[in-house]
C-alpha cells in the first residue's frame, strides 16, 4: 500500500487558477479556508509538494480494505468479443462499499487533530456521507448530512446505514438552515441538489463553534487523498506486466476520476506516455462536455469562494436521475484546467445506457455497480468496441467506484420501464 498521496499539481504545465474571494476577487489563501474547513485540509487545498505523507492512524485505518484489487474483466471481454483488453480497480469493497472512505478517514483525522468536535457534509447518493459518517464514528467526532432530497427518497437504505453509523441525516433543503428555509420557499417542489446540500452544510460549520465542513468531491485535497488508487494500480498493473492505453473513471465532481487518473497522468506528464484519460458523466448534467469554463460558485446559494471550472451555474437543477452522486454543476479547478490544456476528455452517458451497461456488467462479473459506477462501464465497453471495430490490441483500465447492493430499487425501476432518458 502505498505510503504517500500524489498531488498532481506539481506536474502541471499550467497550474490551476486561484480560487477567488467572492467580495474581493483576490485569490484565496489557506488561513481564509480554515473556518470552514480543517487546518490540514486547507494547506493541502493549496499546496504544490508533488507527494504527500500519508499519516500512520489513517493507513492503520486504510488497512482494514486496502490495496484493493485490481481485476482482469475476463467476462466482460468474452461477452463483447474484443481484443482489448480490460481491468477494473474495485473500489466497491471498502466498509461502505465505494471510493469515498479514502478521503473521508483523513478529514475526519486532521479534524480530531486539531480538537475539533462536528463535522457537516453534504450527500447526493449517500455515499460520501456514509463514508463520513463511519470515519467520524472512528475519531469521535459528531456529524450532520445533508442529504439531497430526490435520493434521501429514492435510496431510504442509503440514509439507514448513516445513522448506523450514528449520523444525522436531514433531507435538502431543510427547514433546519435559513438557507435551507429560503430554499423551500423559492422552489417548493425541488427534488434538491448537491450545490442546494452544500449550501446548507457550509451555513451549519460557518455558524455553529467547534465545526468544521468535509466535502467528498471537487477540491484539490479529495482528489489527493483518492490517488491512493491510481498509486495502487500502477504497482499492480506493474505485477501484471501490463500497462493502460485509457483510463476511465465516472465523473460528478471528480474524486474517483482524479484518483485513477492523476497517477497515470503523472506518466504522460513527466515520461512522455500517451495514455489516455476520459471522464464519464451523466448526459443529464454534462458540465465537462457542455458546460462553459468561468468562475462560479461551488454552491447554490453563493458561501463558497470562487472556483475556476466547467459549470453548468451554481443554479443549476439537474433531473433527478438515480447517480445521485454525479448531479453536481460543476467540476473541481484541477480537472477543468486538465480538460481546457486537453490534457484529458469528457464523454456524457444517457442514463438508460448507462444501466444496460451496469447490467451486462452485472451478468457477466458477478458485481452489481453502483449507478454512478455504470457510466464509466458504458465508456469501457464503448472503448472494447472501437478496439474490436478497428482490429486492435487495447488496454483498459477503469475505476468501479462502487457497488449497488443498496441501489436496486433504481434497478428495479429500470426493469419496469420507469426510468427516462
């Protein structure tokens, strides 16, 4: 396992551009970040040392799932009669069955580090609260979840298993936050959204003592904890003597894209490699492939700084589509100055394929995906087939960010014909 997160960053040709103050439009420091998030977190927010210790309580923690492994998708070769050749990093066995724990446990440490008690968050899908919620659990710390409405109803198993782990798990927007009650009023029938959750959470950790706010996607520091994949897989594709000719990972704000992704691209950056790297988001909300690149805010209401990305506006309302976890406007600044250096490529995913590709998966590995995970299935299997068309040898790897187990009620929707386009 390895012993140091990477920060790609360092490697950059062109550096992300600074995040903004929104009433002064100066570039934000780290002592600005650390009334919302910890000290720790704010340094790595901005830091550019290329390599990272990973502290000794949080690999401890690690080790009750990782490495994970990497697998040959031997099934799903045969069913699509390619000569590629396919891998996947299985990130579903963690404790709570997706990626997100990788930077949940360090949040939560560096929050206990420093003597604070209460964490809020946001969740769309329940993943990344659920994986807050047990890291809190592990350091003794409180958490509040806002979950976003449309999944809090659509996934009830999701929100059990955060207060199994002794969160509390409010539904967005609430009546619990002036933001949340402002909110209600201006759209009363809004199945919510991730910026509209974060909104909620931010007011909670700014106003309440003894708080800070965790984020499980977009921000430089996630993205540095998730590349404890990409770190694993390299060794492990290194033992399989093989090495990717693409690498693909599902897209919402980007951790588990950035996680399997930056360590590769560490290769294409300082070897000259010519991998490829593409970002699978869901057609309902596609801020890579039609999104424009400016400064806006990484909330609905406007409490974050200003953040360089590709955004569809921090007003944005995505359908209320069933991967929760990828309704989210906009990207994190790392990935979209990647994306504008064309240093990586974005594709969007209709939801009905997406399933049917989680399906096939299903059949013929053995996994159920989770429906976030689906996407960057149907991006693979779409990469096999050009291999198969064009009568070439490819190497693909892909992150399955996590499984489905608590998502077949979305399955079973889609079974019955429900779900749209």
């Amino acid at each position: 396992m390895p012993t140091q997160w990477y920060n790609i960053v360092a490697d950059m040709p062109q550096p992300p551009q600074p995040m903004l103050d929104p009433q002064t439009r100066k570039p934000i420091t780290a002592e600005d970040l650390t009334s919302l998030f910890s000290e720790q977190s704010a340094r790595q927010e901005l830091t550019t040392e290329r390599f990272i210790d990973i502290p000794d309580e949080v690999r401890d923690l690690y080790r009750i799932w990782r490495p994970t492994p990497l697998v040959r998708a031997s099934g799903l070769e045969k069913a699509l009669d390619t000569p590629a050749k396919i891998y996947f990093k299985n990130e579903s066995i963690s404790p709570v069955g997706s990626h997100k724990l990788n930077s949940a446990i360090p949040q939560a440490y560096y929050c206990k580090q420093q003597g604070i008690r209460h964490m809020t968050t946001e969740t769309g899908a329940g993943q990344w609260g659920s994986a807050l919620s047990i890291a809190c659990k592990h350091f003794g710390l409180d958490l509040t979840v806002f979950m976003v409405n449309s999944s809090y109803e659509q996934k009830p198993y999701r929100k059990s298993v955060m207060r199994t782990y002794g969160a509390d798990v409010i539904p967005s927007p609430s009546p619990a936050t002036e933001v949340g009650r402002e909110l209600r009023e201006r759209f009363p029938n809004t199945p919510g959204s991730l910026g509209m959750a974060i909104s909620e959470a931010v007011e909670l950790a700014l106003n309440q003592p003894d708080t800070r706010y965790g984020i499980g996607s977009t921000m430089n520091h996630v993205c540095l904890h998730q590349t404890i994949i990409g770190e694993e897989a390299r060794k492990q594709m290194e033992i399989a003597g093989d090495y990717p000719d693409v690498v693909i990972g599902c897209f919402g704000g980007g951790s588990n894209f950035s996680g399997i992704a930056f360590p590769f691209m560490r290769d294409n950056l300082c070897n000259g490699n010519k991998t490829r790297f593409v970002a699978a988001e869901p057609e309902a909300c596609p801020k890579l492939t039609k999104g424009r690149f400016e400064y806006d805010f990484g909330d609905t209401e406007g409490f974050t700084p200003l953040i360089p990305m590709y955004t569809l506006g921090h007003d944005f309302e995505p359908a209320a589509i069933h991967a929760g976890g990828l309704r989210y406007h906009g990207a994190g600044a790392v990935v979209s100055q990647l994306l504008k250096d064309h240093l990586m490529e974005a594709v969007d995913v209709n939801q009905l394929d997406s399933f049917k590709a989680g399906i096939l998966f299903s059949q013929v590995e053995g996994i159920i995906p989770a429906p976030e995970s689906t996407h960057a299935i149907y991006a693979a299997i779409q990469e096999a087939l050009r291999a198969k068309e064009e009568g070439v040898e490819r190497t693909i790897l892909f992150c399955l960010s996590g499984h489905g187990l608590i998502d077949m009620a979305s399955y079973d929707r889609y079974f019955a014909g429900e779900l749209k386009q």
